[in-house]
C-alpha cells in the first residue's frame, strides 16, 4: 500500500494529519462542516435570543401603554361620572352659562388623575330643559397617557311622567289605593309605597322606592295589579322642587305676571279670556305670551277652555279647575297636534266641586306641595269619569272619590281614565319644573 509524505510543519505547530485514504478524508470533511454549522446554529439562536428580548422588551412597553390608555379612560369615565353625581346632589341644574370645574382643579385616582368640567349650554336661561356639557380627562402612567370623553346631557322634565308622587297617602297616614277601575298608561313613579286594592292595570313602567307592595285583600287571588311594561322596586328617590323659580321668572319678564285670584278662560283660537280685579280685567282678551309662561302670585288660577298653543300656567296658591281643559287639536287624533299645556300650582291643583258629571284635562298637572284632587271628593253621590290626557304630579297623592270596600262600588268623586300623552318623553311645556335626574344625549371619545 503506497502513502504520501506530507511536508512538515513549522516548529511548534500541531498539525492535524488527514489521510489520503477516500473514507478517512470524507470523515474529516465531515466533522470539520459539522462545526461549522453549530457554530451557524449557536449564532442563529443568539440572534433569536436576543431578538425575542427585544420583542419582549417591546412587548411589555405595548402592554404598559396600553394598561395605561385604559386606566386613563377609566379616570375620564369616573370624572364623567362624579361630575353627574355632583348635578343630581345640586337643589337645581346650576344657572348661567360660564363653564366650571366643580371639585376646583384636578382629582387623584390611583395612578392617574382626571380634570372633569361642566359647560352648560348658552341658551339654558332663556330653555325650557337645561343642557350640559361634560368634558372630563383622565390621565394616567409614566408618560402621562390622555383620554378624553365628551357626555352631553339634560335634565329630565317632570312632565315625563304620566302619574308621580312623594307620598301615596292622605295627610293623616290613611293609604290611598287604586282599584279595579283604574288604568294608566305611561311612566309611572312613586317615592312611597303603591297601594293595590283588586285588579288596576299599569301599561308603563313603574317603579317605587318601597320595597314592597301594600294589598287592600292580602294580596292575590283577590288582587291582581298588571304591571304590563314592568315593576321596578327599591328605585331611587326623585325630589320635588319647592317653587318654580324659572317658570316665575320667565312670566315676569317676557310672560304674563299676575297679582291676586285670576280667572283664565281658553280660547279655541288662540287666546285667553282673563278676569283679574288687580288689574281691572273682566273677560279680557290676552293673546297666550310669546314664550309660554304665566303666573298668579298670591292667588288662586281657575282655569278652562281650549287650548290652541304651548302654554304653562302657575300659581303660588291653588290651580282650580271649573271645567274640562282641551287642547284645539286633540293629538289622540291628530298626531301632529302641537298643543300642549302645563297647570303647576305650589300648593294644590283641585277640581271643582260644582265641575261637570265628565271632566278632561289635556296636560300636564303638579301639584307641588299637596294634591291633585276633588274637592269634597268624600261627598256622594258619585259622578263620572275624570279623563286626564298627559299627566299628573304631585307631592302628596290626592283622592279623587270613594269606592265600597266589600263591592268595589264607586260612593263619591270620580272614577279615573288617565292617559298619557306619549309626546312628553321628549317634550315639555314652558318652563316646566325639571327633575334632579340627567339623561345622556351624547357619548363620545375625542
């Protein structure tokens, strides 16, 4: 077997011998390649180490932003939020039109801290309803990431309801109950308790701020109150304003302002017949004020008639009501009618003793500090049906009749047909007292 002498290396050097045999060459081609690949592969996974870190790295900031951008978006909501509690603690929606921080300057929370401010609307001393911008932004995070929310909102109208009380009792503590005859429609509220007495029927939502209800039989069988859209218990109480300062301001400047007991006679074609001795008035005409407000300060209003226009009247004594009030274009049959009638008196509004066999209401009635009812409501014999189209608020639920225990019978006053006049979710008359509760119109991020 022939071999080669291959040349010496130079002193000092090991040299790796490979010979020239073809399968000790090809293992030595062999092993010199798999070296080199590991040592491709160890440079490889050092870059996907190293670039696993960076994208960790890269990662954990991503996520730090964006825990950051949500914890910012919760302090804009939660300054949004406080600034609405702060509305509904107010006795009224705050007056004027500058723009205000209501905490004073800027809120703490956590990490973070929002800056929320309230932007009434321009025109909210001459509305009917308040409007009111919030703008809150919340900050949070290293870098101090920002969100902002815009929440447009308005106060609620108490003509929103169709039947509201304080209190569903007389001024002794007897229960006023609704019985087998009665029937309502529309939103329904009271801050005490619902007496049921047989079979009433509610085909709005109603709530209370009771826990319970009160049953005249004990509860079913033998009463069986529907709740058509829904009962809702435990709901928050809603407060009733003591005056009505902007429908009083609103009559005295631009409106009709009156002194003294004023009588106010409808006319279909859009005026007022006004009797009113302060002033040496007897049946005179009056066009109904451009804006919609009337008062009668230290008197009683006795009012009737046809209603062509939007029109609020108020008094600080009593509201009487002689004879049916109607609007001219009756929108149960004309859904374009815009007629519409507000009857606010701070203390009762009370149907006359010697009012007709039938009486209709068209509007919305408050009675602020008493009652809405009947006067000698006690006395029989019973009349007829008391139909009121919209609405009836007041402090302390009136009766409007009497009705026999054991039978059912109705012994005095009125049987009640209350309808609700579904244009007032979303309208209101003139100046019309507004609740401590907001409605949202508009969210939106910016």
């Amino acid at each position: 077997m022939n071999s080669h002498f291959l040349p010496v290396p130079p002193h000092g050097v090991r040299a790796r011998v490979c010979f020239t045999r073809p399968w000790r060459h090809r293992a030595c081609v062999r092993r010199g390649s798999v070296l080199v690949f590991s040592y491709l592969i160890t440079i490889v996974v050092m870059i996907l180490i190293a670039a696993s870190f960076q994208r960790s790295a890269t990662e954990l900031r991503a996520s730090e932003q964006f825990a950051d951008a949500l914890h910012a978006f919760y302090l804009a909501e939660g300054g949004v939020d406080d600034s609405i509690v702060w509305l509904r603690t107010r006795p009224s929606p705050p007056a004027g039109a500058m723009r205000f921080n209501p905490f004073g300057g800027p809120r703490g929370l956590g990490r973070g801290q929002y800056t929320a401010e309230i932007d009434p609307d321009d025109n909210n001393p001459t509305a009917f309803v308040d409007r009111f911008a919030i703008d809150s932004i919340g900050q949070s995070g290293r870098i101090q990431v920002r969100r902002r929310i815009v929440h447009l909102l308005s106060n609620e109208s108490f003509s929103r309801y169709s039947y509201f009380t304080d209190l569903e009792r007389m001024a002794g503590g007897t229960p006023i109950w609704f019985t087998t005859r009665d029937h309502l429609a529309g939103p329904v509220h009271t801050n005490d308790m619902l007496n049921i007495a047989g079979s009433p029927v509610f085909d709005g939502p109603v709530s209370s701020a009771a826990d319970r209800l009160r049953y005249f039989n004990g509860g079913p069988p033998r009463d069986t109150p529907a709740f058509n859209a829904g009962l809702r218990l435990n709901a928050e109480s809603v407060r009733l304003p003591l005056t009505v300062v902007p429908l009083r301001t609103a009559a005295q400047s631009s409106g009709l302002w009156l002194e003294g007991n004023t009588t106010i006679a409808f006319q279909a074609n859009g005026t007022m017949l006004v009797t009113n001795p302060v002033r040496g008035w007897v049946n005179a005409p009056q066009p109904i004020p451009q804006n919609g407000a009337v008062f009668v300060n230290r008197g009683n209003l006795t009012v009737s008639g046809t209603v062509k226009g939007q029109v609020t009247l108020g008094t600080s004594h009593n509201v009487i009501v002689a004879n049916s009030v109607q609007y001219a274009t009756d929108p149960q049959v004309d859904s374009a009618s815009t007629d519409l009638l507000g009857l606010v008196a701070e203390h009762n509004v009370v149907i006359a003793r010697n009012a007709p066999q039938d009486v209709t209401i068209h509007g919305s009635v408050m009675g602020l500090n008493e009652s809405f009812t009947v006067e000698n409501w006690w006395q029989g014999p019973p009349k007829g049906t008391l139909r009121v189209f919209g609405g009836i608020i007041q402090d302390r639920r009136g009766p409007v009749g009497t009705f026999s225990g054991s039978t059912g019978a109705k012994l005095s006053g009125y049987t009640k047909d209350y309808q609700y006049d579904t244009r007032l979710a979303n309208m209101a008359p003139p100046f019309y007292p507004t609740t401590t509760q907001y409605r949202t119109t508009v969210w939106q991020e910016e």
